[in-house]
C-alpha cells in the first residue's frame, strides 16, 4: 500500500482487516494472527513512522498518527475492510474512523482491543528514566517477557515506546463525534483498568459489542487462538451483512 501499511499476502477477493499495533509494536506484532487467519482475510498491518522498516520521524501525536493513516489508506480503501488496534492502536483505530467516516468512507466493523476510553486522563511516565520506565510498563504486562530480558533488543524499542507513550498521554479528546460503524470492544479479563472502564466506551459509538477474553493485557499473544477464533466470527459477521455506502 505505502511504507506505512504492510501486507502479508495478497488475496485481494477477501476482506481487508487492518491492524494497528500497541505501544512499541509494528506490523509484525501481528504476523501471527495472519497464521491464524489465512483464507478469511487479507491481513495488512500498520508500520508505525520509526518502527520496523519504516525510517520516517518517530511521531508523538495520536491525532497526526490517525492523520498519516488515513492519507495513506485513501485511495486504496476499494473493498469492504475492518480496522482492528490493539492497546495505543485501539486509540488509533479511534481517531482514523472518525476521520474516514467525515470523509464519508465506513469500515464495515470496528475492532478497539485492550486500551481505556479516549475521555481518560492517563498516568505520566516519558518523564521517568529509560530503566524506570521500562519497569513500570513491563508491570503493567506491556512488554513481551522475551523482549524485557533481551537488553540489547529492549534499549533498541525503548524510543519508540517512549515516542508511542507521549502520544498517549498528550492525547486530547476533542472530537466527540459518534462513531457510525458497529464497534467490537475487546478486553482480557486480567486486565483490570480496561475492564473497568470499559463502559467509558458506550457514549462514542452507535453501538458497542464488548467481548471478553481469558489473560491480560497482551491476551492477543497469551491467548491467540481464541482471539483469532473471534476475529474470524468478526470477519464472516461483517462478510455477510450487506456493504451500505452512507
């Protein structure tokens, strides 16, 4: 698509699911799910600016971020898609479907995975050290265990990570536009502040699905399967309804 987007396959006679990866993740964060999902969907994922291949500036912005995307998937949007993000990609995904849906352009479903309402005041943490920061988020189950005891690979993620972070925390909801197209909320059950406030969700959609999963935050990695049984229930739900132009 552009240095922005990855594709893993192309089967351009299937459905198009576009993943957006959590804080310090990039497009082959999601390389498993394609395993799992062969044959139902065409699995194109986000490469982050700074992240994986992509050499543009890192970006501290959600809003310039959902910009970004929806500049690059412009143009290419020629078949029914579902936009999935997971933890900061959730708040992404957001963003870019109030953008596209201005632009008269609807996903046929909308996947926000793992990640509190855009209303959320969220603790401050880029100010703290690199080693200090880096605790904090793997005690909140952010971080891979591989990754955290590889230092060399974790020192390399640190500034995207910090980069992804100050988008969250400077992120204002000012857009309060009600979002149009059907929204799947998924959460793990251990992950305890998402699940409190999931009801936070209720007033920014028409209407809100919420799925729980056994695990944590990372429930996507601990619990694939079951996560990508559901996506694909997503998939041939979104498939069969009829593909309404707004």
């Amino acid at each position: 698509m552009n240095h922005l987007f990855k594709t893993f396959e192309k089967k351009s006679d299937l459905i198009q699911l576009i993943c957006f990866p959590f804080a310090g993740g990039y497009s082959a964060s999601y390389r498993p799910l394609f395993e799992q999902l062969k044959g139902t969907a065409e699995v194109t994922a986000a490469e982050p600016p700074g992240h994986g291949t992509n050499l543009m500036p890192l970006e501290t912005s959600i809003d310039r971020l959902a910009e970004l995307y929806k500049e690059g998937l412009m143009g290419n949007l020629n078949r029914p898609f579902i936009l999935f993000g997971h933890s900061m990609g959730g708040l992404v995904v957001y963003r870019l479907t109030q953008l596209l849906e201005r632009e008269g352009v609807y996903p046929v479903a909308v996947v926000i995975s793992a990640i509190q309402p855009p209303q959320t005041k969220r603790q401050i943490l880029t100010h703290l050290s690199n080693e200090a920061f880096v605790q904090h988020i793997a005690e909140m189950g952010g971080i891979p265990k591989e990754l955290l005891e590889n230092k060399p690979m974790m020192d390399y993620f640190t500034p995207s990570l910090r980069a992804d972070y100050q988008a969250l925390e400077t992120f204002q909801h000012k857009d309060q536009s009600i979002i149009e197209t059907p929204v799947y909320l998924f959460n793990g059950t251990q992950d305890e502040k998402c699940m409190q406030d999931a009801n936070g969700w209720l007033p920014w959609a028409k209407t809100i699905e919420r799925i729980n999963f056994e695990g944590g935050h990372m429930y996507i990695n601990t619990h694939l399967e079951s996560f990508a049984e559901q996506m694909r229930l997503v998939i041939d739900l979104a498939g069969k309804q009829q593909f309404i132009k707004h």
